[in-house]
C-alpha cells in the first residue's frame, strides 16, 4: 500500500468503509495517523481493526483538532450533512485522490496522469495505462477504475501513476498537480449532484486548475491514428487522439504508442466483443448509462450493403427524457428491442422511425434479436440508461448479457430467462 509520514501523528475521520474507504484506514493507520472510522452499515464497520481504529460517526462525534474527513466519492456533498458539519469546526472533507496527491513527496520520482470526462475516461486511461506497461515503463491505474490507489505498491522510479478522475473525485482533491491532465470532453449528467450543467462542468475544469503540466483537450471528430482493433467508433478516435497525445507528453516514441493501440484489448462492458456466431456480432456496451454514452456506439456501426444491421437494445432505469445524441444514428438500427422501466417510453419514442419490440427484460430482447438477425448484423446492449431498476449495476447488466448469449449460442431453443435468469 502507499502510506507516507504526512499523516504521522494526524487525526483523520472516514466516512463509508467500502474498498476505496478500507484502503484509507489502512494507509492512514499504517502512515502512523490516528483514525475514527465510520459506516452505517455493520458489516462494513466489522472490518476495520478495533484495536487501531475508534469506531464513531463524524456526525456525532467532537472534530475539533481533526485534520480532515475523508469521503466516499459517492457521499453527495450537496445534499449530505457531512459537508455542513466539518466546515462547522473547520475540517477539510477530502477523498482518497487528495490523500495520494498529499503522500506523493515521500514517493519514488514518477509522473502523473489525470483523465476526466463525461464519456471515455475509463477507455482512455485503461489504454494509457496499456500502451506505457507495453513500452516497459513501470505504470499502475487507479481512481474511479480499478484497485483503490491507496490499496496499491507505491512505483519505483520513473513509474506513471494514470489516474482516471470523476467529477466527484476532483470535487474531494485540491492538491492533485498533474503531469498531464486530460479533459475529453463535457456533457450533461450527474445533475442530481450540481446546481447547474455550469457547475458540473466547473468541476471537471478543476484538474486543470490544480495542476502545471501538460494539459490536453479531447477533440471530436479525431482521426484514430493507428492499427486499434478492439477501438471502434468515432468516440474511440477521440479517446485514442487523446491518449497518444499523453504518451507523446510522456517522452514515448510513435512505434511504441502504435504498439500499445494494436494490443489493447478494450474494457470489460465498453463496446465488448462477447462473441461471433453465424456472422453476427454481439456487443456488450452496457457501460453506456445515457444517450451521449450510447450515440457513439450506434455511430461505431455504419449501414453496409443490405442497410442497417444494429439490433438495439435499449432501456433501464432513465436519466433523461428522450433519445438525445443517439437520434442523430437511427440510421443505422435496424431493430429496437427496449428493455426496463424507460423501455415503453423508448418504444413511444422510437415507433415510426425503426422496428420495436417491447421486451422488458433483457433475455427476452436477446432472444428476438437473435431470431432477426442475419449474418453481418450487430447484437448491441448499449442501453443509454443506468441499470438499477433491474440489476445491481452495469456491470451485472453486462454478465448477464454475456451469460444469455452464451446460452443461446449452445442451445438456441433455450429460454435463457428461464436458465440463467429473469433480468
């Protein structure tokens, strides 16, 4: 784990014990700081260490003297308590990103890498990470994917830290001074947590406040500028510009970045190839949770000599009304298939325009595209809506579509509804 003798002798509270929470603790504890730790949820506070940690919630407890509240990303600043009860006593609520920005003085020499945005964040900074670890450089990932950077073995020297950055996250850091920072691009969403599209987007900006490195802004209509087989679509073209433009920043030669695109494999749920069976392709995008996500994935799959060949599905639990970006590719769904609670409403939005079946659980709408589909079409899960209404999160979401595919490709009579499960 990282730990650094910043916070010897500190007073820290943490609220929510989840991963990024735990690793915390046991950095903070380990740095030689004095912790009171906190959640509500009794499993959770079951495994932290009594004999080393104070269990007490820093609502109820006295802060004076304590050097800051550390937060889960997911604690919503504007609504929670927590906020208005540390700036009672004049403590700092942080996250884990400030921690490690704080503890980066007693680090081996390295470099970091910021990466933001409201779609390609994750793809971008899994391929930074890629191309660096193929070039031989010593490089971790960390943020809002992967292991809890405070969790993580410190890099030796000359190490990349790539960090993928939420607005939540850079919302809790005030001290992150990157080497490169990235910023893909803006669009709306989480206004559940701001006051205005304005203030999101201020958000996001604030990488580029806090650091006096390199600073690189995601261009649209980016030409992808090499081999990259698993980077498909225009939203991937701007997620490789950017991340040859980082790695260029980051003293590679262009060979060694080519290198890197044309081994990169893509992210679990994020434009997934899950399988080829009888010349259709199967698509897991589950990843995408609103219509800017799903626009381009719709666009990564042009109409060919028999017209359009997207058999679509669609819905879960929206975030917006109506089809958005993802109207402006409607050209190329040959079929929709909607699912979850937005599915009637997608269904109304889409009749007239391209063919609809209500499916409402997603086994089902796997099963008639299947049934539809002809060879060189694409079975697409892009559902341009969260997945809380009938799954745990996206990711569960896209096991599931993994799992039916899979269970009609062995056995095409099946109900995978009945196999695997409802959803």
């Amino acid at each position: 784990m990282i730990t650094s003798p910043a916070f010897a002798g500190k007073r820290y509270a943490v609220l929510g014990l989840a991963r990024s929470g735990l690793a915390v603790v046991e950095s903070l504890v380990a740095s030689g700081a004095r912790v009171t730790a906190w959640d509500r949820q009794d499993v959770a506070r079951a495994k932290v260490d009594p004999a080393n940690v104070l269990l007490g919630d820093p609502l109820e407890i006295d802060l004076t003297g304590y050097d800051g509240v550390v937060v889960s990303p997911g604690v919503p600043l504007n609504t929670h308590p927590i906020a208005v009860r540390a700036a009672q006593f004049g403590v700092p609520v942080i996250g884990d990103i400030e921690l490690f920005a704080q503890a980066r003085a007693s680090l081996p020499p390295h470099k970091v890498v910021g990466i933001t945005g409201t779609n390609g964040k994750s793809t971008t900074t899994a391929l930074v990470h890629h191309i660096l670890k193929t070039a031989g450089v010593p490089t971790t990932m960390g943020g809002n994917i992967g292991l809890p950077i405070l969790a993580q073995d410190p890099l030796p020297e000359g190490g990349v830290y790539v960090l993928e950055l939420s607005s939540y996250q850079i919302d809790l850091t005030y001290s992150l001074d990157c080497d490169v920072a990235v910023l893909l691009n803006v669009t709306p969403d989480h206004l559940d947590r701001y006051d205005s599209f304005e203030a999101y987007a201020g958000s996001k900006a604030r990488l580029f406040e806090m650091s006096t490195g390199a600073r690189i802004y995601g261009r649209e209509n980016a030409p992808l500028i090499a081999d990259a087989p698993s980077l498909q679509g225009p939203h991937n073209a701007q997620n490789g510009a950017a991340a040859w433009e980082v790695c260029r920043a980051l003293g590679l030669e262009d060979q060694q970045i080519a290198e890197g695109f044309r081994t990169f494999t893509g992210l679990p749920h994020r434009m997934e190839r899950v399988a080829t069976h009888n010349g259709v392709l199967f698509v897991n995008d589950s990843k995408a949770t609103n219509t800017d996500s799903t626009a381009p994935a719709l666009a990564a799959y042009p109409p060919e000599g028999n017209g359009p060949r997207i058999h679509w599905i669609v819905g879960g639990l929206p975030k917006e009304d109506g089809l958005g970006a993802t109207e402006a590719h409607l050209a190329n769904v040959k079929a929709a298939y909607t699912i979850g609670e937005a599915g009637p409403r997608f269904a109304e939005l889409l009749a007239g325009r391209v063919p609809v079946t209500n499916a409402e659980m997603m086994c089902a709408a796997l099963r008639e595209a299947m049934a539809a589909a002809v060879p060189g079409d694409v079975i697409l899960l892009s559902p341009a809506c969260a997945s809380f209404d009938q799954f745990k999160d996206y990711e569960q979401r896209g096991e599931r579509f993994r799992q039916f595919v899979d269970a009609l490709i062995e056995d095409a009579s099946v109900d995978p509804c009945v196999q695997v499960g409802a959803a």
